[in-house]
C-alpha cells in the first residue's frame, strides 16, 4: 500500500511554539498533499509538493519531501489556538489512482 | 468562494433501508470522488468518477454503493441496504479539469448513523 502514516499520532503544543508532522509512503509518488480537518468538518487542502519538489512554503506552513527517504514533513510555524486540528497526508502515485490518506496527527495548540 | 455542498448533513436510517447521499461539486470539476470516514478514524476511498463512469472504486464499495450523475450537476451515492457498520462521515469530493493530480476540494460531510 503506499498509504502515508502520520507521525506523531498525537501533539499537543503551546501557543506560539512550532509544530512538526511526519509521514511516511511506501511506494513512488507522483505528489504529496497536506489536508487539515477541523473536528466534524471536511478537508480542507493545505499544500501539495510534488515528487521533484524537496521544499515548499505557504505562510506558516513549511513542507519538505525526502523521495528517497519517503517521507515528508509539515512544519508549521508560530502556532495559533485556531491550528488545533486533525492534519492527514495524502499520496498520488503516477498512475490513475485516488488520493490515498493516511491516519492523521491530532494538534492541539493550547492558548 | 465555489465550494462542494453535500446534503443532508445527518441521516438517521434503520438498518436495510436504502440511503441516498447527495453532492453538489464545484461546477468546472470534472473528477468526483466519494470518501468515508468512520468515527476517529482514517479517511478511506470509496470510488472516483470520471467522464460519466467509475474509474476506481475500493473494496469497500461493494454491490451495495452505488454512484451516479443524473444531470449533470448533482453527484450521488447510494448505499441499497445499511449495515450498522456504514455508519460513517461520508465526503464528496471533486477536482478539476488540470487532470488528476491537484487537489481534492471536500464538502463537509454527510453523517450517517445507521441503527
């Protein structure tokens, strides 16, 4: 399966300090993608790194990929009280298959 | 913003009856899919569909899902007979027309308790 696991499964934080999220793929892909979920909500998309990407940025939140590692990390930075979520990563491989989302971390930004 | 509207938001059914989940997708979208996630769980595929046809479907849609586009706006999902274990947040999900490889836009979900 090349389904991403998250890492930690849980994370609870101060406000104002960073947070970081791992995930692990098994098979080649051809993007990675972050999601967040508010409790009882949809998912909302974060950011997508593509599999000949290594880094990249959107406002607080930071992503790298490690293609040979398959990894990735979400960093993000200065957290707020309003992060508190579920954050899933999903992987595309390079044929026409779905979205494949892994188990989640659970942050919790305390004020 | 154009966003995915999924309808009803709770369905309380007994187990065997039929239920319908409707999805409205963004409207240039060309890719539909349907996920479930059961209560604290991970997000599982169900199926994806394309150019009026299914492309990929899980194990988990069996002979009781069933999905369809009846006019060209809404997109649904029938389940013939609930089991208790349907019970579950079912999220449409849609993407566009760039090919399948950006991102998925979520409605927020129909909750369904079979009983």
């Amino acid at each position: 399966s090349q389904q991403g696991e998250e890492d930690p499964q849980a994370l609870s934080i101060q406000e104002g300090e960073n947070a970081t999220m791992n995930c692990s793929y098994k098979t080649s892909i051809n993007n990675l993608q972050w999601y967040r979920q508010n409790s009882g909500r949809g998912l909302v998309h974060l950011i997508l790194i593509r599999s000949n990407e290594r880094e990249k940025h959107s406002g607080r939140l930071r992503v790298t990929l490690d293609t040979s590692k398959k990894s990735s990390s979400l960093l993000i930075t200065a957290s707020r009280a309003a992060d508190t979520a579920s954050y899933f990563c999903a992987t595309l491989n390079s044929g026409n298959t779905p979205l494949v989302f892994g188990k989640g971390t659970r942050l919790s930004v305390i004020a | 913003e154009p966003e995915v509207t999924q309808t009803p938001s709770h369905q309380v059914t007994q187990m065997g009856q039929e239920v319908i989940l409707r999805c409205v997708p963004i409207s240039n979208h060309l890719y539909f899919y349907w996920y479930r996630q059961i209560l604290g769980q991970k997000v599982e595929f169900l199926v994806s569909f394309y150019n009026n046809e299914i492309s990929e479907k899980s194990e988990i849609f069996d002979d009781q899902f069933s999905v369809e586009r009846p006019d060209g706006s809404n997109f649904t999902l029938k389940i013939r007979s609930t089991k208790l274990e349907d019970s579950a947040m079912y999220f449409c999900a849609s993407s566009s027309g760039q090919g399948n490889t950006g991102e998925l836009f979520f409605g927020e979900g129909s909750r369904l308790t079979v009983l």
